[in-house]
C-alpha cells in the first residue's frame, strides 16, 4: 500500500527549510569574487534540480493511487455481480428438488458395485453428513441401504452386528443384494460364534434377492430361507459344498467358484439346474464328464462359462445317473469354455447345441493341444446352430480352417 505521507515527506522537509541569499546588489561596487558566484550557481542550479525531483513525485505517487484505485474499483465490481447472481437465488439448489428426485440422484451416486461396503467418506453415509435435509432423504430411500458386503466376525463382535442391523433395516421391504465373508476361523470354540453370526444373518437371507457367500460352507444355512433369491454366487478356498434343499422359485444365475479345487462329480452340489438362465463354473479343473452333465441338467440355460474343462479321453466316465449318450441342448446361445487338457474333439462328438449363437474357446497350453477340426465341424453340421460370432484364444492350428468355417457359417458376422 502507498502511503502519502512516506511519498510527500521529501516535499515537506525541503519546503520547512529556509533559504537564504546574500546582501548582494547589481548596483554595488563591491561585487562578489568570481570564486563565490560560481559557487552560488553550482547551489542553486543543484537545489533547482533537486525541487525538479520533488515536483515530479507528486504526479508519479498519484499515477501509482490510480492504478491502486482502478484495481480496487474491478474487485468491487466483481464482487457485485457475484452477489447479484446469488441473490437471484433464494436458495441452494439441490434444495429445490423434490425428496424422490434427490433421492434418485443419491442413488447415482452409489459405489459401482453390487455389495457396499460401509465407509463413512463414501455413499451413501457421506450423505447423511452434509445437511439436515439430505440426511432425511438419504434414510427415508430405502434403495440406498439394499446393498451390502457383510463380515461374521465383526457380527460376531461387539458392535458389527448393529451397525449392518441398522443399515440393512433402512431398506425397508426393497429386495437385498448382500455379500457375507465367512471370516470366522472354523473350530469348536468358535461353533457358537458361528452360529449366532449365522442366526443373525438369517431374517435378512428371507429379503435376499443376490446373495454371494465367500467362504466355507455352513451346514443349514439356506434351509426354508431364500424364496426370493434370483442370483446365488458361491466362493469357496476349501472343500466346495452348495446346498439348497428349500424352494427357490426366483434362482436363475449362479456363479460357483473354487480355483484352488477340483470338481470331479456333482455329488457336492445340491441345487435346482434345471431353472438357470445364466451358469458360470470357476474351478482349477472341471471334469468334462461334469461338464456334460451341467449341460444336460440345464434345461433352460442360456449363457455358460466354464473353466477349466479338462477335456480328457474318455468324457462319459463315472457320469454317475447320467446316460452315456450325445447331450442335447436347445436353449444354450452363448458358451465361453476354458480348455486345460487335449481331448476337446471328444466334447465336440459329445454335443449337440442347436441354439448356440457365440461360442468362445480359449486354451490354456496354445502349442501343446492340437484343433479338432474334423470333430467341430461335425459338431456345427450335427447342432445346425445359427452361430453369428466364433472366437477362438490361443489356438494357432484354428486358424488354418477360419475360411472353411466361413462357407459352413453363412450367418457367420465376427470370427476371430
């Protein structure tokens, strides 16, 4: 900031001073020496130069004020419009919108995931810390509070159990989408820690519509509780169990998953195949005799994905209560399988899908398995399917037959 007194002080202190000038005279005879009147010159001309200077300073300080001055006057006049722009507004406006449209919008605003986690700087508990009124939205939309990734042990704990109660009961009657980490360590002195995490969990299993269980399997715990499941996903690192002795009217997806294990038989499963629409099969290996039989069973499937097929020699044995005969299916459209083994051709000679739109093939050792060009080709004439894309990972002997597979596939549109 300029100060005027600082600038104009050079001023006052040169005007204070007082100036004298010698008694000379233009008529006297005795005039000053020569010496003394240049001296005077040298003086004077000194002191003009200097009162030039203080002069000057005036007009430069008030050149610098104006500017001061029209910076000022731009802020000031920034500052109007911005109020004036606000005053337009009598109200924030996310406060002019109706309950059931701002709850939609916090509902947008959900973490992109089926199963939410609890976090206090994420949706929808963030949401309940910015105001009144959208803390009283955000509890009365009971679709914020259907999702929800769900762990025994802090159930189990002292206060878990509460929270999870707290927010699961906020959904309301709206169908629920829970993941539940099975974290409790599996012993005798756990059982009873088990079972209370598990007699807890049950009245929400009944509002179950997606329901994914990550961990070992407890015996009883879909008994006479899951009439409104549609989608079922099972996680397991152990030993693979899935039983589902009570009606599921609504199932139509599963996912079971078990990388860390086999699946030789169906003897561990226990579930309704015959009404899934969508089936995918994740273990380190699958029996291509079990592959079979998931087909067969699956009277009304239309998406498959399984991994890994291991597609041995003979695929019909130990097919227990299974017909070694071809296996039809007439609902499958697209089928995604991963190939660990040679013996693919035999698959082919064993199947007939006469729906199948997509097929997708990918395989796990690309120079070891030969292609069984002979047996898929049979395959295509047997199933006279109208395959419309045909993808093929990892295969090089494939791509010797891509245009073969173009004449017999007239409604053929991605081949890869």
């Amino acid at each position: 900031m300029i100060s005027l007194h600082d600038s104009a002080s050079p001023i006052l202190f040169s005007l204070s001073t007082s100036t004298t000038f010698p008694p000379y005279h233009s008529a006297s005879r005795h005039g000053p020496s020569d010496k003394v009147i240049h001296a005077v010159i040298r003086q004077r001309k000194s002191e003009l130069a200097a009162l030039d200077d203080h002069i000057n300073l005036p007009s430069h300080t008030l050149d610098k004020l104006q500017v001061v001055q029209f910076r000022l006057k731009e802020k000031c006049a920034l500052l109007q419009e911005s109020s004036s722009c606000h005053e337009a507004f009598p109200s924030p406006p996310c406060h002019l919108l109706p309950p059931e449209l701002l709850g939609e919008v916090f509902v947008r605003c959900l973490p992109q995931t089926n199963y939410v986690t609890p976090s206090s700087n994420d949706c929808p508990l963030i949401l309940t810390r910015i105001c009144r009124q959208w803390r009283a939205v955000a509890i009365s939309t009971p679709r914020l509070w259907a999702s929800l990734s769900v762990s025994l042990s802090k159930v189990a704990g002292m206060s878990g159990g509460d929270v999870y109660k707290c927010w699961l009961e906020k959904a309301r009657s709206v169908p629920l989408s829970i993941r539940v980490v099975h974290d409790i360590d599996v012993s005798d002195r756990n059982a009873e820690l088990l079972s209370n995490a598990v007699q807890w969990l049950r009245p929400f299993l009944s509002q179950c519509f997606d329901l994914w269980w990550h961990g070992p399997h407890v015996q009883g715990l879909l008994d006479n509780s899951v009439q409104s499941l549609s989608r079922l996903q099972v996680t397991s690192h152990g030993n693979f169990h899935v039983s589902i002795p009570s009606p599921t009217p609504q199932l139509r997806s599963a996912v079971l998953q078990s990388l860390t294990h086999d699946l030789q038989s169906l003897r561990s499963i226990d579930m309704p195949w015959h009404q899934l629409l969508d089936l995918k099969i994740q273990f380190a290996l699958v029996s291509s005799a079990t592959f079979l039989q998931v087909i067969g069973l699956c009277t009304r499937v239309q998406r498959v994905n399984v991994s890994c097929i291991c597609a041995n020699v003979s695929p019909q044995i130990d097919m227990q209560s299974f017909p070694p005969t071809d296996v039809v299916n007439h609902t499958i459209r697209r089928l995604e399988v991963k190939v660990l083994r040679a013996g693919l051709g035999n698959l082919f000679e064993a199947l007939t899908l006469t729906a199948l739109e997509e097929l997708v093939i990918c395989f796990c050792f690309p120079e070891r398995d030969p292609w069984p060009h002979e047996q898929f080709a049979s395959f295509i004439t047997r199933s006279k399917c109208p395959l419309k894309r045909l993808t093929i990972h990892r295969n090089k002997g494939a791509e010797l037959h891509l245009a073969e597979y173009l004449r017999m596939l007239p409604g053929l549109k991605t081949l890869g």
